[in-house]
C-alpha cells in the first residue's frame, strides 16, 4: 500500500514545467522538438529525464512541451497513430505508467 501512495503522490506533485509554464507531471507526455521525441519522464538518481539508448538527459523547460498533462498508455498509442505526429521519435522505454 505504501507503494501505491508513494506513486500516487508522485503523479499529483509537479515535477517540472514546460516552456509554456504548464506543470510537468510524472505521468505526462512531453514533447521535445529540439530531439524530436515524445517521451513519459523517468527518474533516475533523484532527477527527473529523459532515458534513449543508455543515456539520461534531464528534463529541459525551455525545450520541452506537455501534451497531456496525465496520461496513460493508451493516450501514448493514440499519438503513435495519429499523423501530427508522424516524425517524432517516441520512446516508452522509460514508461511509468504500467
């Protein structure tokens, strides 16, 4: 139980923001255009980022854009679908959303 409220609780606080001033969530879609990549934040030594081949990169707020602010997987696939998006990069590697 201890667990589901730690996740819970990390879905509701802000992690970041985004270039706009929106709120950064933990369960957000992001959009960065400067690597053309749509991505779900992970965590990674207490920063929250990007994870691509091996490498993490930290959020930047002046690169980054949420798309949804609290998503879920299927919110994702839809993206992944839709033509707006067609040649951006999405990495669900990271995925926290289960």
């Amino acid at each position: 139980m201890i667990w589901r409220t730690t996740i819970m609780s990390s879905k509701a606080n802000p992690i970041s923001h985004d270039k706009n001033g929106r709120k950064v969530f933990a369960d957000s879609i992001v959009l960065d255009k400067t690597a053309t990549e749509i991505y779900i934040p992970v965590k990674c030594g207490g920063l929250w980022g990007d994870e691509f081949m091996s490498d993490f990169y930290p959020l930047d707020p002046a690169s980054i854009e949420v798309i949804k602010p609290h998503a879920t997987m299927k919110d994702l696939q839809k993206l992944m679908r839709s033509d707006k998006y067609s040649g951006y990069i999405f990495n669900t590697s990271g995925d926290s959303l289960g």
